[in-house]
C-alpha cells in the first residue's frame, strides 16, 4: 500500500470537483514566493529595456537622433523598426499594429524605439535623451469627429431584425437618448512584462506575462523572420489580467525578443505603470444612441441603436468586441425589432482592447439605459419594466441573432433575488427617506446579466492539454489555459482530480508552455474553464481508461468492475493505491502519458449575416444596489449590494464567489471613479493611480451579500455542469450606476430623465443634479 | 561644532545588523531588496506608492521602551533613511519552521489572494493592523488597508482576513512577529529586537558620499542649517513621498540630500504658549493624534489623507513646505491662522502660512533656510472649524477641491471672524478673502450664503484638469458653503448630521 494515498471507500479526495478548496499558489502569493516573471532569477549578462515612447497623436518622423542615448552610461543596444528582420507587426488579427513605428506615429504613447541597457534606471534615463523630428499630421481624437470623417478601423455592421422602423413608428410610446460611456484600464497590479533568453541556434525562450502565449510565440517568430518551432512562451502566473494581456502581452514580448535577438543577450522588458498605462490599450469607450418604441407597459415593440467606439489607432481584438456589444445590448430582453449599427471608430490614441466582459457592458449599458428611461418616463419602477421585457421560456425567446434562449432562469433569479434583498420595502423605504432629506438622497437599482458564454469566432472554442501519471501516481499537468488570478490551475487540477479519484495535492499544476500544448487559444472569453478543464479530463480519461483495462485484465475482472475512488483502485475483490496501480502498468509498458482535446459541441455561426449558435450557453446573474448621494457635491456612497449569481454547478464555491466579488466591484469601478482623461492635445492624463482610481477597501460596502445560485445546473455538458464565471459579475456592477441614477432622479418630479454620464464620477453626479434641477 | 560623522548606515533585517557603506542616497529601499537581495516578495506595481504592492514595515523602539511598528511604500522610499531602523519584509514574517504568520493564513483561509501580486503588500499592512489594533472595526480596516489596491478580489475576503487573523494566533506566543497587538508586558523576543536596535542607534551625522552624490543625516537644526549653508542646492528630504517620485517618475539625479528625520528639533511636538507647535520632522501619522485632540473637526480630513502608509513615511511639515495646490493640510492651517518658523543659519523669523506661498511651487524661504516648525494657534471657544475634502474616490486621492472654514459667531449668532480657504482652486492653497469680507460681521442666511458663493466666484479662478473641471470645482467650492452653514445649525440644534464618507457607518470609539 503506498503509504500516501489514504483509500477510504466512503471519503471522497481533497479537492474533488465542488469543494472550496483554496487558490493553489495562496500560500506562495503571502508569503511572497509565488514567482512573476520579474522575480525569475535573473540569468547571467541580462539587459533591461526601455521604450521610447512618441509625443504626438499623429505625425511623420521625419528624423531619429540617438547619440546621445547610445553615450549614455550603460546603454548597449538602441532599436528601431529599421532593424526589425521580419514582420513589424504584433496585431492579433489585422496587421495593422506596428511594434516600433515605422516613420508614423498614430498615437501618443506609441513605441518608437528602445534602448538596451545594464540596468532598469540606465535604459529609462537613456530613453529620454533621443532626438525626434516630427511632422505632425491632423488627428483624430474622438469619437464624434471619427464618424463625421467616416475614420474607421473596420467597416460598419449592422444587424437587424424585424421592422424596426415600423414598430418605432407605430409604438404608443417613443423615446430617444444619446449616452456617452468611458473606457477603463484594466489596471492589472503587474505591469506588462517579458523576460527573452537567446538559446542556441537562434533560437529564443521566452517569459511572457500572457493570456495568449501561443500568439506571443507566433508574433514574436514572425518579427523574427523566424518560425513557431523556434520559439518557446512560457506563463506560470500573471499578476492579473483582465484582458489587458492578450492581445497587447505581444508588444513587450516582440521588443524583448528582437532586442535578445539582436544582442544575443537575455533581454527583459518591464514597463513602468505609466508607461504601461500610455503604451498599452484599454476597454473601449463609447457613443451610444437609442430609439426606442414601447407599449404602455414599457415593454418594448423596437428599438434603434447606434453604437460607436473608440477603437484607437488600429484594429486589435475591436472586430470581435464590437460584435460581442451588438450580441449584448438586448441583455436579457426580448427585442422584437431591432436595428443594431456598430461604427468601430479609428481615432490617434492607444488601441483599445479586451477587458473582462468584451464589449458585452457596454452593450448591455445601452439597453439598461434605455429601459431605465422607458420606467421613469411611465412612472414605473424600473424593475417592473425590466421583468416585462425579459426574454420568455418557450416563447419570445429568439435573440436578434437568431440562437434560441434555451436555459432561461432570469425569473427563478430575480423572484429570489427580489425576496431577500427585500427590494419592495427598501423601495418604500428610499421613497420615504427622499420625501423627507432635501440633500441626501437614496437611490436603489436591480439589474440584471444575461451573458453569451464562448468566443465568437468558432474556431477559438477549442483547448488541449497534457498530461503524465509517474510511478509513484503523482501528476504533471499542462493545458493550454494561463492563470491570471481567476482559478484556472486550481479549477482544472480539481477536475483532475475528480476524474482520476486523486487528492489534488498529488497534481503538479506547471506553467503554461507553447511546446506542451501548441496553438492554445488566449484565456478569455470566460472560457479557460470550461475548455481547458474539458480537455484536461479527456486527457485524465484517457489515462483511467488504459489503467482501467490494465487493472482489468491483471485482475481478471471486467473492466465496468474496476472503481477509482478516493486514491485507490477497485478491481474486483483487489484493491491498491493509484500510486502502485500506476507502477503496475508501467512494468507492463502501459503508456502513461496523454494529451487530451476538446471543441465546444452546437455552436456554430455565419459572422456575415451575424446570425447562428454564437454561444454555447448563457451565464445569469443579477445585482440589487443601494447608494446614497450628495446633492451639493455629487459624492456618493454604495450602501448595500445583494448579488445573486449563476455559477452552474459550482466547480470551486470559494474561487467562483472571487470572480462573483471582484468582477463586481471592477464593474463599479468602471461605471464610477476610474476615468480616463485625454487633453486636447490627445494625451492621457490618467496614467497611474495617482490619477486614476480604481476601488479601494472603503468603496466596497459594508453590507454585501453574495450568494451563488444554489440550483445551477448547466443544462448543456460543461464539465461537471459548471459554467463560466470571469465575466458576467463585471455587469452587475450596472446595478450601481443605475442606482445612482436613481437618486439623482429623486431630485427631480416623477417622470423626469437624469442624463448621467459614465464613469459616474462625483462631477458627472453633480452635473446630471444640476441638470435636473435646471429643469424644473 | 560640526558633530561627529559616519559613512556608514546600519539596520535590521531578519535578525541581523547589515552596514552598509557606498550607497546611492536615492536607491530606494525596494530597489535594493528586489535588485540587490534579490529579495523579490515585495512588488513593484506603481513606484509611486499608490497601490501598496510594496509595503513593507519598519520597527523602531518607542519613548516607551517598545517596539512600534509603521507600514511604509519600499518604492518611494531611499535606502539610507533605513539608519537605526528594523526592515520587515513579507519574507520576515513566516515561522522558521516554514508555518504561516496568522496574517498570512487568515489571508489562505479567507481567499484573500487571487492573482497575489498585491498581497505580499497586504499582507503587511494587514501586519501593521495586527500589532496596533486589536478588534478593528470595518472602518479602522479601511482605513489600514486604504493604501492597498486590489483588482481581483473586491476587497471582501481580505477585510474577513482582518478580522480573522487574530483567531489564527496560536496561544500567546514569545515571537513578537506572532504576538497581536497587546498592552501586556514585552515579550522576551521583543525586549531581545528592542536592545537589538538599541545597539545601533548613534548619534552621528551620516554622511555618506556615493561617486559625485552626498547624503546626510544631521541630527541637530544647527547643523542642518550649516549644512544647507554648505550646499545651498541641496535637496531636502523629510518622508519622501514626493521627493520619491522624482526619482522613481522622473529620473531626477539629486546630488545632494539632506535628511531631516534625525534632526532631533525637528522631530519634537507639544503644545506651549496656547498654540500647537509641530516639528518639520513630525509624520502626519504622529502630528494626528495632537491635532484632533485640538481640532477633532479634521477627523475625516485625516482619515482620507493620503493612506497609513504615505502617512507613515509624510511629514505636516512636508506636506506644507512642498505647497501643492493640491496639499491637503494647508487650507486647514490657513484658516487656523498657522504660522511658520523658519530656520537658516542667520537666525530664526516666523512667517504667517498665508503668506508663505508666493505661487505655484514659489514660496517665501531663502536660500539656506527651512521650515522648522508649524505653528497652529488652539481654536477659542466659539470657533466653529470645518473641513471638506472632495475627490473622485474617498480614500488614497488627491482633492478635486479642499475647502476650510472657521467662524466665529458672537452671541447673537453674526459671524465675526471668518476664515475659508481653499485648495485646487488655485495655483497655491490661499485664503478667499472676498468670500470672508461678505461673512465678517453678517448673521447667516440663505441670503449671505448667496452673496458669500457670489464672492467666492470672484476669488477663484480654477482650471480644468483630469480630476475635475473648473466649472465643477467652481460650483462645488460655492455649494460647499451651503454644506457649511447647514452642518453649522445642525450641530447648533443638536441635530446629528453626517457627511456622506461616514453615511451608515460606525465611527471609532
């Protein structure tokens, strides 16, 4: 009997699929082991980077004076696009994203150069020393002029269904808004970081802190001139993500690749905060208008939207996020007619890019927005107009893109959600106390989240992973997903160790490595669970299945009466330990290694009529917020939020309330203090947290009570029933924003339609009371 | 008269005394642990000291014979300033049989950490918590953690570690690492750290030279004020969270620094002659006990300034010598009718704060002369002070505007001293002294508030930048008179009114 495995026929393993079971590196994160690619040791002669950064939104290069960089103490190496060998382009899916600017610049913050030096301080000292002669060239700095100058950087989509025009036209009531909706930086507490080392051959390893190191590996390849087998990423842990590291991760590690290359020296690239913060992009900010028709009832007969985001200088991931906000802005409504135009405006700054919910909030903040405005304008509470636009079951239940809401629980939800929050009192309870404070007004908001769950590009909805029993029955497990935080490894590990009946302590969780598992998609989309846990228990099941007829036939049993349970093997009346049925098949050349794959069944969509299955399943979830405001300042206080959440069958109660949480209260952060704020002159002012404000601890409120559906089930296979939870919290934090919107209405007569701009800021809440009172 | 000198610092780390000779007067303390240690638990996530990736502690000895302990940003901090100090550093705090520190499991047990790049930060303020308060309220676990940014987790599991982490200590233990926050006698291990620092404390001026960069750290104002005279380009260093900054941002080389933190005048406050007298070396953290106990309407104003850590290392006199437009001590001292001594080696003159700032970042000290004391007449009775602070987050932000006012209302209720001013409405933090005339001598009304906002328009003109515009600044600035005269006839009535920062909230006992 191995003496670690504890078989016990009742118990189940430690960690199986379901339990709380802590984050695997917690215990490194505080005390500070868990090893960022900045804390790898450093290997011998190693260079550090600095990029030097244009000054001008739009402009010609018209000369590149680097002497003075190149005599400065410690540097070795300056690069310029010149001496890129191959592709001067790390775009992810257009070719329009230039590593170093080659002669143009189209954004303040863009990289221009870098410089190679013995020390961080020397580069970034030496950086500053270059001689640029621009010409500058008319920009484009917002989204309005984009539009009126037809400057995008993909075409306009439209999607339509119904008449929409008829039904506006025929409507018993109409109404029409016009939103303007900020960005926000993911604010990942690592700053964008790669570490390249030079191997034999040409050929190069490299640290990346990565979503995607299967694209880092491809770009950095091709700038190379080089090809993908020449080329290694690898990503144990990020220190967040958010998004902000799957596309953009390829930059730094571009610069830190050719540098190496060029130098034949380790070379590591890590941007200071502001400068990541002006080099690298961010969510998408946002003109959104609405026309919008409605019975008396505010159910909604058709709506226009028009949809504009500022892309930046370049396409990026802004296709597929643009299009994830036209599949979101019904949320979960049922929009009969309906006319979606989406403009993905061009503009001289800094390229947006993904963020945890892909141009899903901002599509669902549309159409929050325009029912909000349908309930006030018929002296409804909000929530009652929510409920009477809901998606139904079996019946009005087709999204404008044609997939059938099959797996509706928005009722179940809120029935729940509007019990124990005691919404109905607290919203007489609000009245009251507004009647009575002529200063301080209360504001309460429930809304809700249907969320699309896979990539929309088919293609990206598949994973692998690898995986090796050794004789003594521990596990080396490998897939193709990257940990930012979210649980992956320790989500994925459990389903391992459900599946092969092993506590989980006996799995080795290893980095995320492109010569294990190639050609992984970026762990987005909310996904990396879903694929990357389904691939992994292929793999373990492959394994189980080979033990399993091994043990079989060794024991001369059939196969349906060999057990795995609780680290230890069944085989008849013949019981052992997985460890020695593991070095039983080894002696008997039993192959003990296995990759493992899987593609999501059902889904399956044509993007040329944006029409189909886009998404396997859908996430739900809803949020009741509470705030308080100050009329005479705009500051303002959540006071109470009461989320109840859809997480499936949990697969990790502890890890998925993390997600529920922290994507909430991002969500908040977004719609309330983090503003970007560019000058006319097309620079961002907001480029560290001095400026910009993420929450901190006193923003979360005191009274927050969280619960995960206790009857989720997905209804279609994921494994073991889950479903995804990384970015549908992030839009219960619209419950805030309408909450606040809520009290700003108090200050006006029933009826009346605050304009609120987001983010929310004090100043926004100020100028949206002044409105309202100016009004009256 | 010079005192002796040392070229030399020496501190602690995990039990042993580490000299150091030849070091970079503005290498910072995290550049050294992460770089030169390769020490690499506490992060850098904005050297600016923002976001807390990097606190650490530091441990000093008391009057009281105690060891005291302070979370401070390693990023902005220098290396040298380090003199006489024990550094504690996410790595310290694990047992030497590889166990957990309480705070670090509670932090384990709670989910407290998801990617973990905040965490070893805070971990230590969460340390810093646990050796001086005992039962922490939410809002005392605010405010320790206000330094501290998290994107993952939505801060909930990281206050339920807070409070778990005393339940986490084994029994009372001897390792004053382990030992929560008590009254009780010291520990064996701490009287053993205590006479550990004891041994290295002197009274030398280190002066230490590093290729063309000097750094000292003189210990008397005599000799700050020689050394001033010797260097008149020298650059003053009191906490370091902003002279950091030049440093980590802006990649200034500063030949040479003198440090004001061991000058033993400096680092003295008390009350004499009816008026506050704070030493130019006093941190905020010190200098707020002594002046709520005076002035308790600055609770709140406090409370958001800045965060513990920044508090920690940030002098009052720092703060007010450095004249931001946007510093929020000084509208609070103008009002108060603070004055200023200053030092050179000429002699001493007093100078009122209000005519300190001559513009932005200009103000009224000569070559070779410093700040060496804020003096802050007490309040008389029937002064009624009040604060404001607005911001687009209420902790750890600078102020959109910070608005100060005290009046003083004879028995018939008409105002007959008024002093409001304001911060970032203007280049420098100034008195609004139309807005005053208006108030002095006036019974409050709706009417004055009126003529009182009219005037303030004409003492401001605001500018628009990325924490506010000036239209907002502007009407805020106005509204905020209106705030005051409401909160002034409430507590005239008795009746309980709470701004909106501590809405719901429990205060401190």
């Amino acid at each position: 009997m191995d003496a670690h495995a504890k078989p016990d026929a009742g118990g189940s393993v430690a960690g199986a699929a379901g339990s709380a079971i802590p984050h695997d590196s917690s215990h490194l994160h505080v005390s500070g082991e868990a090893t960022y690619t900045d804390d790898i040791p450093e290997p011998r002669g190693v260079l550090h980077l600095a990029v030097g950064m244009s000054t001008r939104p739009h402009a010609r290069i018209v000369a590149m004076d680097f002497d003075a960089v190149r005599r400065a103490p410690g540097v070795v190496e300056v690069l310029t696009a010149d001496d890129i060998p191959g592709d001067n382009n790390c775009g992810p899916v257009v070719a329009d994203d230039p590593i170093l600017a080659p002669g143009l610049v189209q954004y303040v913050g863009q990289a221009v150069f870098a410089v190679a030096a013995h020390t961080v301080e020397q580069a970034r000292k030496a950086v500053a020393l270059a001689r640029i002669e621009y010409e500058d060239l008319e920009p484009v700095l917002d989204i309005p002029t984009a539009i009126a100058t037809g400057s995008f950087v993909l075409p306009t989509e439209t999607l339509e269904r119904g008449d929409t025009a008829a039904a506006l036209d025929k409507a018993a009531h109409r109404l029409r808004g016009e939103l303007a909706l900020g960005g926000q930086d993911q604010f990942y507490l690592e700053g964008q970081i790669a570490l390249a080392l030079p191997r034999e051959d040409g050929d190069l390893f490299v640290y990346s802190s990565t979503q995607h190191p299967g694209e880092v590996q491809h770009l950095v390849a091709h700038s190379l001139r080089r090809h993908s087998k020449d080329v290694v990423v690898e990503c144990r842990r990020m220190g967040g993500a958010f998004g902000g590291k799957e596309s953009q991760a390829a930059l730094i590690a571009c610069i830190a690749g050719l540098m190496a290359d060029r130098t034949r020296k380790p070379c590591k690239l890590r941007l200071d905060r502001d400068v990541d913060m002006l080099m690298t992009g961010k969510r998408h900010d946002f003109i959104i208008h609405y026309d919008v028709g409605f019975d008396d009832n505010g159910r909604i007969e058709g709506i226009d939207f028009m949809f504009a985001s500022r892309c930046g200088m370049s396409a990026d991931l802004s296709g597929a996020i643009n299009d994830r906000t036209m599949f979101h802005c019904d949320n979960a409504y049922y929009l009969p007619n309906v006319k979606i135009l989406s403009h993905r405006c061009k503009t001289h700054t800094v390229s947006n890019t993904a963020f945890r919910g892909f141009g899903g909030p901002q599509g669902m903040f549309g159409i929050e927005y325009a029912i909000d405005d349908i309930a006030r304008y018929l002296r409804k509470d909000p929530l009652e107009v929510r409920r009477a636009n809901y998606y139904g079951v079996g019946q009005r239940n087709v999204t404008p893109y044609q997939q059938v809401v099959d797996d509706n629980i928005l009722e179940e939800i809120t029935q729940k959600l509007v019990r124990t929050s005691d919404y109905a009192e607290r919203r007489a309870e609000v009245r009251e106390f507004n009647a009575q404070s002529p200063v301080l007004k209360r504001g309460l908001a429930f809304t809700p989240v249907k969320f699309g769950i896979s990539f929309t590009a088919t293609h990206l909805n598949q994973a692998g992973a690898l995986l090796h029993v050794y004789t003594d029955g521990t596990v080396h497990l490998n897939h193709g997903g990257t940990e930012m935080g979210q649980g992956l490894f320790t989500k994925v590990a459990q389903v391992v160790a459900d599946e092969l009946q092993i506590d989980v302590e006996r799995i080795k969780i290893t980095a995320s490595d492109t010569s294990k598992v190639p050609n992984a998609s970026a762990t987005a989309a909310s996904s990396g669970t879903d694929l990357n846990g389904k691939a992994a228990q292929a793999a373990a099941q492959t394994i189980k299945a080979r033990l399993t007829r091994f043990a079989a036939e060794h024991f001369r049993v059939a196969e349906s009466a060999v057990v795995f349970r609780n680290n230890a093997v069944q085989a008849g009346d013949a019981t052992v330990s997985f460890a020695e049925l593991a070095k039983m098949a080894w002696f008997a050349r039993v192959p003990l290694s296995s990759t493992g794959f899987y593609s999501t069944p059902k889904i399956n969509y044509d993007r040329s009529t944006f029409s189909g299955r886009p998404f396997y399943y859908f996430a739900y979830g809803a949020a009741v917020s509470e705030v308080i405001i100050d009329t005479l300042t705009g500051e303002y206080r959540t006071l109470r939020v009461d989320i109840l959440h859809d997480c499936g069958r949990s697969l990790n109660p502890a890890i998925d309330m993390g997600q529920i949480e922290g994507g909430f209260i991002q969500g908040v952060g977004w719609l309330t203090s983090e503003e970007l704020w560019w000058n006319d002159q097309g620079e961002l002012k907001t480029h560290a947290p001095s400026t910009y404000k993420i929450p901190v601890c006193s923003d979360v409120p005191e009274d927050f009570r969280v619960e995960i559906l206790e009857s989720g089930l997905n209804r279609e296979d994921t494994v073991f029933r889950s479903k995804a939870v990384g970015e549908p919290p992030l839009m219960l934090g619209l419950s805030v924003f309408y909450a606040l919107r809520d009290a700003i209405a108090a200050v006006g007569p029933d009826g009346c339609l605050p304009g609120l701009r987001a983010p929310a800021t004090p100043e926004a809440v100020l100028a949206a009371v002044s409105a309202v009172r100016a009004t009256q | 008269m010079s005192n002796h000198r040392t070229d030399r610092i020496r501190f602690i780390l995990d039990g042993t005394v580490i000299e150091l000779r030849n070091v970079d007067p503005t290498r910072t303390v995290l550049q050294y642990l992460r770089e030169d240690l390769h020490r690499t638990g506490s992060k850098e996530g904005c050297a600016e000291g923002d976001c807390g990736a990097c606190t650490v502690v530091l441990a000093e000895v008391g009057k009281d014979n105690r060891l005291h302990a302070r979370a401070i940003n390693a990023c902005i901090q220098f290396l040298p300033t380090l003199d006489g100090k024990e550094l504690l550093t996410v790595e310290s705090l694990r047992g030497s049989d590889g166990s957990l520190h309480p705070v670090q499991q509670a932090m384990v047990n709670c989910h407290g950490s998801q990617c973990g790049f905040c965490t070893p930060g805070f971990v230590m303020s969460l340390f810093a918590l646990y050796k001086n308060a005992q039962s922490p309220s939410r809002v005392t676990i605010d405010n320790a953690l206000a330094g501290n940014l998290c994107r993952c987790t939505g801060y909930r599991p990281i206050v339920d570690a807070a409070r778990a982490m005393y339940g986490c200590a084994s029994e009372r233990s001897d390792n004053w690492l382990l030992a929560a926050c008590s009254s009780g006698p010291a520990s064996s291990d701490e009287k053993r750290r205590v006479e550990r620092l004891q041994s290295i404390q002197h009274g030398d001026t280190v002066a230490l030279e590093y290729g063309a960069k000097r750094y000292f750290a003189p210990r008397s104002c005599n000799e700050l004020a020689e050394l001033l005279g010797a260097w008149p380009d020298a650059r003053l260093l009191a906490g370091g969270t902003d002279v950091g900054l030049w440093v980590t941002k802006q990649h200034r080389e500063l030949d040479t620094v003198i440090y004001t933190g061991r000058v033993t005048e400096l680092c003295g406050q008390g009350v004499a002659d009816d008026a506050i007298n704070i030493g130019a070396a006093v941190t905020l953290a010190e200098a707020m006990p002594l002046l709520l106990r005076h002035f308790p309407a600055l609770h709140e104003l406090l409370l958001r300034f800045a965060s513990p850590p920044i508090r920690n290392a940030g002098t009052l006199g720092g703060n007010v010598a450095n004249g931001s437009p946007i510093g929020d001590s000084m509208p609070a001292l103008l009002v108060a009718d603070a004055c200023l001594r200053l030092r050179s080696a000429n002699g001493t003159r007093e100078l009122p704060l209000a005519k300190f700032y001559l513009d932005y970042q200009k103000n009224a000290l000569r070559t070779g002369e410093f700040v060496e004391q804020i003096i802050i007449p007490l309040p008389s009775a029937g002064d009624e002070l009040r604060t404001y602070k607005i911001s687009k987050r209420f902790d750890q932000d600078i102020s959109a505007v910070c608005g100060a006012y005290r009046l003083r209302f004879d028995d018939d209720g008409r105002i007959v001293e008024a002093r409001i001013a304001y911060g970032g409405l203007a280049a420098t933090p100034r008195r609004a002294h139309r807005c005053e005339a208006v108030l002095q001598g006036a019974l409050p009304s709706t009417d004055l508030t009126h003529k009182a906002q009219q005037a303030l328009r004409e003492d401001f003109e605001p500018i628009s930048d990325m924490r506010a515009s000036d239209q907002y600044r502007r009407q805020v600035a106005g509204n905020l008179l209106q705030r005051l005269f409401m909160d002034i006839s409430a507590a005239q009535s008795g009746a309980e009114l709470t701004g909106i920062y501590e809405y719901g909230r429990a205060r401190e006992a």
